[in-house]
C-alpha cells in the first residue's frame, strides 16, 4: 500500500492567542477593558481608538481622556486634569503580548505601540491561515448593492462602468467581511420607451419570433432609429402609446417582444460583465411591477399621499419638490419602482444595508426615496441605525477637453471599445518589452487583459469617487505612476525574488521563522497586518479609494525594506523571503478586492 499521513510539521508558535478581527478592533477591545476599569461608572463610552499622528509615539492612540475628562469634571473624581484621566487608561490596558510600551502625551492621548513579537505572530496567522481571520466584524450580516444597472436598448455608458467597478469592489469588499451580499442589477427594463421599441421590432423584423438575438444587432442604433420614427411619423408615435399599454396590460404578443429585447440587450451587458470578471444578478425595474400597488396602497394608508396637479405624491423634508408616486396618468415612474424596490429588499430579502451606486446627479432622487422611507416608518430616523439605505455617488468621467467622456464623433463611448483598447495597448508594451517570444500566445492575453482591465478599474477606484476624474490611456497604463501596471509589476517582482531563492515557499512557511530586525521590516510587517482596518474603513465609509491607497503605501514600504534589507543570500534569507511572501500575499488580497487579477511573472 501506498505510504499513509505524512506528519504534519509542528507550527512554529501557538498562534491560538493572536486573534481575530482587525488589528485596530482588537486594539480597541483592549481600550474598552481600560475604560470599563478606569471610569465605570461613566455610560456610553466607545473606545476611541486611531492611528498614531506620529509614528514616533507609537502605533495607535487613544483619544478617549478629555471626553471623559469633560464628563467627570466637578464631580469630584478622582483626577485632577485629562492627562490623569489618560495616565488611569494607560494603567488600565491590559498587558498582553499584543502590547510593547504604552505611554501618555499631552491632554491625555495614550499611545500604544504593538510588539514586534506579536506582529511576528500576526504575519505567522497570515502564512499559515490566510487573511480570513484578520476581517473586521461588521454590524450587520446582510446588505443589498444596487449597481451597474444600465438601461435596455441603450448601450452602457461610461457611466454604468464606474457604477459596475465601484460596486464590485464594495462587494467583494463585503463579502470579505462575511456579509451576506446581494448583488441586484436594477436595469432599466420597464417604461414608456418600450412601446415604441416593440412597435420598431415588429416592423423591422416581421419574423422577429424566429430571428437569433445577433439579427437584431446593435441595439443602440436600434433605439435611434425608432426614436427618430417615433419623432416625425405620427401614426408610429400612436401604434408605439397603444404598445405600452397593450405590454403593461400583459398582452403575451407584446411580451414575448419585450423579452425579445430585453434578451438581446442582456447579452451585450454580459459581454461586458465577463470581461471585467463581474457577477450580478438581475432584478430589473419590471420585476418590481407586481408590488407597486399594494406598495401605493400601503403609503396611502398610512396617510403619507397628497394630491398635487393630479399626481399623487410624497412630501419630503428638505426638497423643493414632492416624490411623485404615481403620475398623472395613473401610470408608475422611477421613484414609485424604487419606493417599490426598497420594500421589497427590506421585507422579502431582508437586507440591513441597502446600497446605491450611481452618479451623483440622481442624488436628489435618492434622497427623496430615503427620506419618504422615514415618514413611512420602513427606515429608522437615526443612521446610525438599522436598517439602513446609502446612495453612494460619483463624478463623471471626463475626456482630455475636460467635458464629458465621449468618442470624436461626440457619440457615447462603447465600453467593449474601450476595453479593447486597454487590452491592446497594454499587448503592445508587452511586446515592446519583448515579451511575445517568452510566452505563450495564451500567457501573453492573459497578462495583457490583466494589465489593461485592471488599468481602467484602478483609474477608475483610486481617487475619492466624488470626484470627476479624466479618462486617460497613457496615464492609467503608466508603469511608474499610481497605477495597477504599476503595482502588478511590483506584485511580479516580489514573486521573482522569492523564485530566484530556489526555496519552496510552502516549505518554509511551517517551519521557518520570520523576525522584524531592520525598522524598515518592522514598518512593512505593520503596515502589513494592518489591511484588516482599511478594509474596514473602506467598506464602512464605502471608498474604495482607501483600499487603494493602501495598496500603494503598501508597495512602497516594501521598497523601502528591499532597499534596506539583503533578502537571496543573506543570514536573514528565510525570515525575509516570508516577509516577501507576507506582502505577495496581501497585494493579492487587495487586487483580489478591487477585482484586478494578479499576475505573477511580467
Ligand atoms: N437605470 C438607472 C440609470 O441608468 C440606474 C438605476 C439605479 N438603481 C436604482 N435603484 N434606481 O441611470
């Protein structure tokens, strides 16, 4: 018989008191202990806890004395000023392993700076155990992201792009945190355009039931040209307002029409989804339909609808003009689809957290949808509370005029177009770099789809996104910038080290030993175990720019250390390769993050 169990190696160190959580969550688990012992007696105390403003001082601060301070005083407590209050914290915090020194400075901030065994420790977590034992917990366990979301029979839009990557990363960002997400696309697949668009089909394509999805071809120019018949033939513009009510009345002609459409369009969409590796779930505006009434009769009932000029409609704090619920006409809208959807999230999906990814120009719309959700009693008064609704807004893209993003024809720019581009480009660079002969044929669209998709994520994630931010090839391509060319590079060549070595990695992970001797060690192992609260950050704050710039702090500190520090060949070879895997590691989590595909050779 074969041979049996290999033994498994002996860990290098218990790591079963190391934790879990973020680093700062478990800082702060240590800060609390402090203040239940100091000031018990003091209610509603949350630990303030952030990193230290001077890397001198320590790792982290407590900057809880002088609120405490401002309580108690007069009270006769026990302490003379906010630096005894802090001076008490300080006495307070536990003396774990987690803790080096812990000191006081001015009105009382208590610096904490960490072990450096205990980093050690973290970086051993991470080697053995992966980064799932270093995500932040988070208040709540279920959340709905609203994103990409274009519209039917019109071509996604550099918009709806921004819209898809943001909403992705936050995603994956959630789902790192163990949230429960569900990723819903809100296409636009409902409304009054679809008259006109059947009507179009039926007359372009008599036998449009037996036809394949290609046959229709580019649905953009389809919309066009119905458009412009609906503009100037009045009998079309007749047949296309009969069309809708026929298609809202259930008509199977016209549904099956309708379908017709919405499948041609969701190929296109798809097409794009795949090459950005983005997975969705479609729950278009159609779907809502069926709840829109009892929805309407719910608000009524509750005597939150008024009539104005015919319309029946919500007033809303703070706005100039009402939520129109239902139009005029009877007929149902935007807002009543999303009143509509925001019931059925918080009632049949059961979503804590309802999220929002679009421009900043529909920001009046949701803050109307979530402000008629407080009168209705569906959302809390205090935000702070669950559940909860966030419209995550952003800038538009702009082109080299500084105006909006558009091809030299002024048309709207083809996503596919665009990401062909970036492909191509970044093929060309590869091949500059002589690259084509070394690989294979399959190697090289593998590295150059990384390079150029990732490229127009980065761009796109990592300024604020508020901001309007330009479109730019050479810059987002540019190997030595703020950019995923960039770090992916920087990410292949920590990989190229630890090749070099002719060391197993997996070998030594068990076994070997990592030591922070040289600061620029200890600066990168912080850094390093760090990740955790900016993932926190990032999706509490829901900016995905902060990961970003995480990401990049974070190569550079490697530099510093590769700079500093011998690794191939040295004494403190096998200690330094695992800090180099440490960061590989944790490059490939926040490129995993971002949705960017690592590369491991370049
Ligand atoms: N289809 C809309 C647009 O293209 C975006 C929908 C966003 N989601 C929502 N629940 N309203 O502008």
């Amino acid at each position: 018989a074969a041979a049996e169990a290999v033994a498994a190696p002996a860990p290098v160190e218990d790591l079963e008191d190391v934790g879990v959580g973020s680093v700062r969550q478990q800082v702060v688990n240590l800060v609390r202990e402090a203040l239940a012992a100091t000031v018990p007696d003091v209610e509603g105390l949350e630990p303030q806890v952030a990193q230290c403003g001077n890397p001198k001082n320590g790792d982290y601060q407590c900057n809880n004395a002088m609120g405490i301070w401002s309580k108690i005083k007069g009270q006769g407590a026990p302490f003379k000023n906010p630096n005894a209050v802090g001076q008490a914290l300080a006495a307070n915090i536990p003396r774990t392993s987690v803790t080096e020194r812990v000191s006081v400075a001015g009105p009382g901030f208590v610096n904490i700076s960490l072990s450096d065994r205990w980093i050690e420790k973290k970086l051993h977590q991470l080697l053995s155990q992966g980064v799932g034992a270093w995500a932040p917990k988070l208040s709540y366990k279920r959340v709905v992201v609203d994103f990409s979301s274009p519209n039917i029979a019109k071509e996604m839009h550099v918009g709806h792009l921004r819209s898809t990557i943001i909403g992705d990363s936050l995603c994956r960002m959630l789902e790192y945190c163990g949230v429960d997400v569900l990723r819903r696309n809100h296409v636009g697949d409902w409304g009054t355009q679809f008259g006109m668009l059947i009507e179009y089909l039926f007359e372009e394509f008599p036998n449009w039931e037996e036809i394949g999805d290609q046959a229709v071809g580019d649905l953009q120019d389809f919309y066009k040209r119905a458009k412009i018949k609906f503009d100037v033939d009045a009998a079309f513009k007749d047949k296309a307002q009969k069309a809708v009510v026929l298609l809202q009345g259930g008509d199977p002609n016209y549904r099956a029409a309708w379908k017709k459409i919405c499948d041609v369009s969701r190929k296109s969409f798809d097409q794009v989804y795949k090459r950005l590796n983005v997975t969705l779930e479609e729950k278009g505006e159609s779907s809502y339909n069926e709840y829109i009434p009892r929805v309407v009769k719910e608000l009524e009932e509750k005597g939150l609808v008024e009539d104005s000029e015919g319309a029946r409609v919500i007033i809303v704090p703070g706005q100039n003009i009402p939520l129109i619920l239902v139009k005029r006409d009877g007929g149902f809208n935007y807002a009543s689809t999303d009143m509509t959807a925001m019931w059925y999230r918080l009632n049949e999906e059961k979503a804590e957290v309802m999220i929002y990814v679009t421009d900043v120009g529909q920001n009046q719309h949701f803050d109307m949808v979530f402000k008629a959700a407080k009168r209705a009693g569906w959302l809390p008064a205090n935000e702070s509370e669950l559940p909860r609704a966030r419209h995550v807004g952003f800038g538009l893209v702009l082109g080299e005029d500084g105006k909006r993003f558009r091809t030299r024809s002024s048309e709207v720019v083809r996503l596919v177009d665009l990401l062909d581009e970036a492909r191509d480009r970044s093929k060309q660079g590869l091949v500059e770099r002589g690259r084509e002969g070394e690989w294979s044929a399959e190697e090289l669209e593998e590295a150059c789809q990384a390079l150029g998709y990732g490229a127009v994520k980065y761009a796109d994630l990592k300024n604020n996104r508020l901001t309007n931010y330009t479109f730019n090839f050479d810059q987002m391509l540019d190997i030595r910038g703020n950019t995923a060319v960039y770090l992916l590079y920087a990410h292949a060549r920590i990989c190229s080290i630890i090749r070099k070595s002719g060391k197993d990695i997996e070998d030594l992970k068990p076994t070997g030993k990592l030591q922070l001797q040289h600061p620029s060690e200890r600066a990168l192992g912080l850094q390093l175990i760090r990740f955790g609260e900016f993932v926190e950050d990032a999706a509490t704050d829901l900016l995905p720019n902060v990961l970003c710039e995480y990401l990049y702090t974070l190569s550079g500190m490697f530099t510093d250390f590769y700079t500093n520090c011998k690794v191939v060949g040295s004494e403190e070879e096998v200690s330094r390769l695992l800090l180099c895997e440490a960061t590989a590691v944790i490059m490939r989590e926040c490129f995993k993050l971002l949705g960017i595909k690592p590369l491991y050779r370049l």
